[in-house]
C-alpha cells in the first residue's frame, strides 16, 4: 500500500462517537476481545479500519473505551437506585430481582461482561485483566457503601463486616448473570433472585429479633 492509499484509508470521516462505542461494547460483550476480529468491527461500526484506528489508536484501547462504558453504565444505574432507597437493604433485595427479570434474549449478553474479560484474558493482556478487575473492584466498593447505610439506618448492627457482604452480595449478582447465560428458565432465575433477597432481608430480621 502507497503512502496516498494509506492516507485516503485513514482520512477521518464523519461518525458518532458514541455510537461507534455503543455497537462496539456490544460486540466486545458478545464475543470477547481476542474472538472479536476487525472485521466484525468494520461491520459493527459501519467504519473502514483505517478510520477505527484513527478515531481510537489500537483495538485494545477500543476495548478499554467499550469496558469503560459498560462499567460507568452499570454503576451510575446502581447508584441511582440505591440513591433514591429508603431502606438500604430492600433496594440490594430489589436489584437482585431486577436482574433476574431483564431481557436475556442475547444469549451473548448475559454474563458480566467484566468477569467474561477476566475469564477470556490471555495472559499478556496485562492492561485489560487490570481494568476489568479495577472495575469489579470499585462495583463492590459501592455495594460495601450501602450495607454501610444500612448500619447507619439500623438495619444492621454495629460493627458488621460490610466488605464481606459486599463480596458476597457481589457474588450472588454474578452468579445470577452466570445462570441467565446458562439458559435458565425466566422462573428459576427469579426463583433464585427471591431467594438471594430473603437472605439479605433476613439480615435485617436477626438485628430485630436479638
């Protein structure tokens, strides 16, 4: 390729950015890093690949961006949610339940996409295994903030271990996304989110009752 071929690949044209993003992360979501080709970008994005590289340098920092997005997506909604809660622990119950009842119909959508990062990671892919475990990191954080409110409302006792309910509150929203990737029925994964609540509500039930 000649120096005037290469410049006409890669002169900017026109595009959304945030809509290049959106069917970026979704594809990245679907297929993972490594099973995404550039080729299935060029499609997804409706962009020549000289302009994909133009408009964000490399894949992986596509990759990032598109991680990025499905993150902040993920716990700006969390936060509104438990923003608006008058009690802390109904809303965790009530998160869980939401979960189970989303669409799924994207088979390739179900699980977290930044645990699918973690389990798809090659072992050079440093940057990305670090941002994904970053972001599951700063996710649990805000899950320890609420159990922390609800010490403070009294819906739990002093002195409770809130990181640990936040890794296990952690767990259980992952393993509710493992299900639905799994194909379990609407009912069943309902079924196991209502469970998941009344443990959390049961929390509540032993500071009333000691």
């Amino acid at each position: 390729m000649n120096q005037d071929e290469f410049r006409r690949m890669t002169r900017a044209r026109p595009y959304d950015r945030d809509a290049a993003l959106e069917a970026a992360m979704g594809l990245f979501w679907r297929n993972g890093y490594h099973a995404t080709s550039l080729k299935d970008l060029e499609a997804a994005l409706s962009m020549k690949p000289g302009s994909i590289y133009a408009a964000f340098t490399s894949k992986e920092a596509l990759f990032l961006l598109a991680l990025e997005r499905y993150f902040e997506r993920g716990r700006d909604a969390f936060r509104t949610k438990m923003a608006h809660a008058v009690s802390p622990l109904d809303a965790l119950a009530g998160h869980l339940r939401d979960l189970a009842s989303e669409d799924f119909s994207d088979a390739g959508q179900c699980a977290c996409m930044l645990v699918k990062t973690l389990l798809n990671a090659a072992p050079e892919d440093v940057v990305i295994r670090g941002a994904a475990q970053d972001y599951l990191d700063a996710l649990r954080e805000d899950m320890a903030d609420v159990f922390e409110r609800a010490i403070m409302r009294n819906e739990l006792p002093r002195g409770t271990d809130t990181a640990r309910l936040a890794r296990l509150y952690q767990a259980d929203v992952i393993q509710l996304r493992i299900e639905a990737q799994r194909g379990v029925a609407g009912a069943e994964l309902a079924a196991l989110a209502e469970d998941m609540s009344q443990r959390l509500i049961g929390l509540r039930a032993d500071v009333f009752t000691a």
